[in-house]
C-alpha cells in the first residue's frame, strides 16, 4: 500500500540584461504545506542589478505572480483530495 505521496515543486528564472543573468528568482512548494512556499532571490550580479533595478522588480513581480498561480493551484488540489477522503 502506498501513504505520503508528496509532490514538490521547484521553480527557477533569471532576470536578465541582454546575456547577463543579473538575478536569479526561486520557489519551492511542497503539496503536503502549499500555503508554506519558500520563495526568494539571489542578485547575481551586483554592478548590473544596481543599474537595472527597476527592471529587476518587474521581472520579480512578474515570477511572484506565476509562482503564487501555481500555489493556488496546489492548494486547491490539497484541499479537493482532502475532501475526498473525508
């Protein structure tokens, strides 16, 4: 018998200026805890995300409101198997 299937998503991009990766963005989600996603960013490179923050931002924004589309899609299976088994 199979108990705990678990299913993790891990989601990386990059903000970049020309073919300079000045960011990188990053989120994991597990199924078992959605609501708990651990998000974040790294700067890559610092001369470049300093002049270009502006676009960095939006590129942020832009994968945060991909990443939380994800959840909401997570969380909405979490809670329908939850209510099947009930």
């Amino acid at each position: 018998m199979l108990e705990g299937r678990t299913k993790t998503i891990n989601i990386n991009e990059y903000s970049k200026v020309g073919d300079d990766r000045i960011c990188q963005f990053y989120a994991n989600i597990n199924s078992d805890a959605p609501e708990t996603m651990d998000m974040g960013r790294s700067i890559l490179n610092q001369e470049l995300y300093k002049i270009n923050r502006v676009q960095a931002m939006k590129d942020q924004a832009d994968f945060e409101t991909y990443v939380y589309g994800i959840q909401d899609e997570m969380m909405a299976e979490k809670n329908n198997n939850q209510e099947v088994t009930e």
